[in-house]
C-alpha cells in the first residue's frame, strides 16, 4: 500500500516535471537541435548561396576539402595562440586582482563596480573605442608614447602588432571575468588553515603556495574552461578591428567560417568546417560538466 | 613597521591601475562624445567646452533610432518569451531532475555553441522561412542564446530553501502547480527579473546573428554601430556618442543586478 502510494507521487512528480519541461524543450529542438542536425545534413551536400539547394549529395567531399585547404590549419594556429595567450594573460592579471580585491575593505566597492563595468560593454563598442584609441596618426595611444620618445606603433597595420593588439583588446574586455570568478572563491575559503599556518610561521608567499592554491584549484579550473569556451567563440572584436588580418594574422576560426560562408558563399564547407568546431567545442564542455558535478 | 605599510598599499596600487586602465578608454570615449567635431580630431588633445551636440545629432538621426528601437524591441520580446520557459524548465530540473543529466548536459552545450555554427543553418532556414530581415526571426535567433543560458543559471535559484517552504505549502494541500505558480514564483520574482536582465543584455550586446540575420529594417544597434564605421569613417564624436548610447542602458541596470552576476557569469557555477 505504502510503496504503491509512494510510486503514485513519484509519477505524478515525472508527469509534473515533463510538463513544465516539455514547451521549454519543444522551443529548444525547434530552434537549436533541428538547426544543428540541418547543418549536419548541408554538410553531406554541394549547398552554396547560388544555389541553396540539398540537389547534390556529395558525401564526405566537404570534409576532405577542410582538410585540404591550406589556410584552416593557419586559422586554427591562430585560434589556439589567441585562446592561449588571452586566456592566460587574463588569468594572471584576474588572480592578481583578485587577491588585492580580497585583500582589501577601503574602496571595495567602488573598485568591484569599475571592474564590472568592461564584461558589460557591447564587443562592438569595445572594438570601435580601441580603433579610435589606437588609431596611427589621430589616436590618443601614439600621442602617449610620443611624449615617452617612443616611436608610433602601426597598431593594427603588421601581422605581429594585430594579433597582440587583438590579444590586449580582448585582455582589457575580459580580465574581469577571471578576476570576479576568482574573487567569489578566494571570499568562500575558510579561515582557519591561515591562522594554523601563520602560528607555525608560514610566509604569505608559502600560504599562497600551499593553501590558496590548492583551496582554489575548483574554482581556477572552472573559470579557466568557462573561458576557454568562451575565447573560442571570439568573433566581434575581430570584424570590428582587423576583419581576420594583416594577412592571416587574426583570422581566428569564427571569422574564417564566417568568411568561408558568406564570402566564399559555400555554406556545405562552412557547415562542415562548424561541425568539426562544434565537436571541439562539444568534449570541452562535457569536460567542463563533469568536472562542475563532481564539485556537488 | 615599513614592511606593513607596504603590504597594505601594494593591494590598492594593483587596483588603482588596472582600475584606471578599464576606467581611462571609457572616460576618453565619453570626452569625445562631448566635444565639437573638430576638436574631436585634435592631437595633441584640445579642450573646448562640453557639450551635448553630438547626442541630439544622433537623436535626430532616423537610423540611429531605428537601431536602438529595434535593439530594445528584440531583447524585451527574446526576453519575455525565454524567462517563463526557462523558469519551468530549469525549476523542473531542479525540483524533479527532469530529463536527467544527458537533458542538463544538452542545455548547457547549447550555451557554450559558438554563434557561427548555429548562424548557418538558421540563415538557411530563415532564408526558406522569409524570416531574413524580421524581428521574428531575430527574436528566434536571440532565444537560442538566451534560453538555454536562462535554464541552466535559474536551476541553482531553485535549489536550497524554498524547497523546505514549498513542501510546507504541499502538506497545507496546495497541488505541485500550485506550489510552483504561488509559492515559489513569487518568493523568486527578484532573483528571476535580474535573470532576466542578464537575458535583456545578452540580446542587447549580440552581433554575429544581428549581422547576417537582420536587414534595413531590423538592425540592431550593435550592427548600426559597424556600419558607422565604414559610412561615416571619420566622425569620431558622432560615433562615440552612438557608443554611449549603446552602452548606458547596461550600466543603469547594472544595479539591479548585481548580486547576481557572478552566477550569471560562471553559469551558476560559482556562487
């Protein structure tokens, strides 16, 4: 009786949560599943923009024409030194902000609220506002220097100074994110393994060493994949700033999809290309999600 | 006694620079906003008197108001339209682990998807639909992003002690809907405006889909600001004002929810 009554709630509770789950899930296949297996599908056929049209079944051709085209492999060098060194240099920068922040009681707020402000502001703005910043002759950047005795800076102009401008770019919009991240886990460790060690003598730098890091690994891990993901989708500072040059020097992956589809007009190897990018994509976050429920 | 004074400076002079590092590109921004379309173009800088010329210019400007309604109309309906799925989405997985881990997994692949690959197909489709140049079809596009991003972050929301509250409220014989519709929404109508919000900028700020999905008639304001730049190439002071517009609405919210951000930011995995 208990165990029938018990079994009742329990398809009553599966019923309830299907239902309120079930206009949500229609809207989420309808708009990103059938959109995806669509790809999938204009992978397999000769789709252009002349003709968009699945009359040519082409197999794997798409597939076997990324491998062999000379500059996806530039692309995703590209791709891998921005994600790499953007994420990185923020990294660093967010987790030295982050233990000022955490260090400090005068200005708190006031310093929290600047921080927040760069995550908020549209790429676009944030692509434009350095243009004008870094422009050759009428920017304010290379009056600065010139009044150190420093030569202008051809910010955007050769392939070396676009990337690492585009790596500053993006390291001036997005440190904070790191910095927030790591500032909400170094507020939640506890007290008393700095009060053991300082009894013992410890050195702040051997506190940092040997408790901070090793209470922080969760949360450095998590804000590190959520950012490597996030890197990855990069696109708007780079139309805005350099439209994927000088050369190949920023053609990072999302601006050469892009390109491949709507200037190459061959969405069939745009969308084999992006199938390839969302299975990347796909083990990362996998990663990342069993990595967030083993924390629970 | 030196030592100690040094440590407690060090951390404010980390702050102050990269403080002033974010602070000085917005505040240079907002400068030629308001300067005179000449001046705007002065190296070294001139300093003439403030003033707001270059805001009512844009103001008159058709286009720009087309942007920024467009931009506004869009995040409100993407908004309106994702919070309440999202909501009895993420409060069933939560309550009754709907779906389990491979519909959790599902929802938040959708949300680390670079733009790119979902812009494809749905140019494709919206092509075959004549959803191209629509706000329909922008709204559509700005859901893929906003709704999976609003179920996952709204699950840890519904997690801790409202549960205790709403099994109270099921002992006084309210059914589950009940409990859902009156006790819980309510008592979470704070924290799911901010969601909300984060939603209303997430749209707001978009670009890649606004870029190819939308036209004359739709474009949104971050897509209005791109083409300033290759129309009007030079104008500077008219741009930045433009900007400031874009960005502003962002910083009035910012308020509002500011609590809340750090789970919007790791997708509700740092609380």
């Amino acid at each position: 009786m208990n165990t029938r009554a018990a079994s009742g709630l329990e398809r009553g509770d599966r019923r309830f949560g299907l239902m309120l789950t079930a206009p949500g899930l229609a809207v989420l296949f309808l708009v990103i599943i059938f959109p995806l297996l669509f790809a999938l599908i204009t992978s397999f056929f000769d789709y252009t923009l002349i003709n968009p049209n699945h009359d040519t079944f082409v197999g794997l051709d798409n597939y076997q024409e990324v491998l062999d085209e000379e500059y996806i492999l530039t692309s995703l060098w590209v791709t891998l030194k921005f994600v790499l060194a953007s994420v990185m240099i923020e990294f660093a920068i967010g987790f030295s902000v982050a233990l000022a922040l955490n260090s400090v009681t005068r200005f708190k707020n006031f310093y929290y609220l600047i921080l927040l402000a760069p995550l908020l502001i549209n790429p676009v703005v944030v692509g434009l506002l350095w243009r004008m910043i870094l422009h050759t002759e009428l920017g304010i950047a290379n009056y600065a220097i010139s009044l150190m005795n420093i030569d202008p800076v051809n910010w955007l102009g050769n392939a070396n100074a676009a990337f690492w401008t585009v790596v500053m770019v993006d390291i001036w919009h997005q440190f904070s994110f790191m910095a927030i991240l790591l500032l909400a886990g170094l507020a939640s460790l506890p007290r008393e393994p700095y009060e053991a060690a300082r009894v013992d003598g410890a050195s702040s730098f051997s506190c940092f060493i040997h408790i901070t890091l090793p209470l922080m690994r969760p949360v450095i891990i998590v804000a590190l994949l959520l950012r490597f993901v996030f890197a990855i989708k990069t696109f708007d500072i780079v139309f805005i700033m350099t439209k994927g040059g000088p050369g190949t020097a920023t053609d990072i992956i999302s601006y050469f999809i892009y390109r491949a589809a709507f200037f190459g007009l061959d969405i069939g190897r745009a969308s084999a290309m992006s199938i390839a990018l969302l299975l990347i994509v796909l083990a990362l976050t996998i990663y990342l999600y069993r990595y967030m429920t083993s924390l629970r | 006694m030196h030592k100690g004074l040094l440590k407690r400076l060090l951390p404010h002079v980390v702050l102050l620079v990269f403080s002033s590092a974010i602070l000085f590109p917005i505040l240079w921004m907002l400068r030629v906003a308001l300067t005179n379309k000449m001046n705007a173009y002065q190296i070294p800088p001139v300093w003439g008197n403030p003033n707001f010329n270059n805001f009512i210019e844009i103001f008159a400007d058709n286009s720009f108001m087309g942007y920024f309604v467009n931009s506004l109309s869009i995040a409100i309906g993407t908004t309106l339209i994702a919070l309440p799925l999202a909501a009895a989405m993420a409060y069933s997985f939560a309550r009754y682990n709907t779906g389990g881990l491979p519909l959790r997994l599902a929802v938040l692949s959708s949300q680390m998807l670079p733009p790119v690959i979902l812009v494809l197909p749905l140019f494709s489709l919206f092509l075959k639909a004549s959803l191209l140049n629509t706000q329909t079809g922008m709204i559509i596009a700005h859901i893929t992003i906003s709704l999976p991003f609003l179920a996952w972050l709204l699950v840890a929301f519904f997690e801790g002690d409202i549960v205790i509250i709403e099994q109270a409220a099921r002992i006084d014989g309210a059914t589950r809907l009940q409990a859902f519709l009156r006790i819980t929404m309510p008592i979470m109508a704070p924290g799911l405006l901010a969601a909300g919000l984060l939603s209303f900028i997430l749209s707001w700020n978009e670009f890649l889909f606004a870029l190819i999905l939308s036209g004359p008639q739709t474009n949104t304001l971050p897509v209005g600001l791109s083409s300033y730049q290759s129309h009007r190439g030079v104008d500077i002071a008219l741009l930045s004002a433009a900007a400031i517009c874009a960005i502003l609405p962002v910083f009035i919210l910012l308020p509002l929810m500011k609590k809340h951000l750090i789970k919007g930011l790791s997708l509700g995995a740092i609380k």
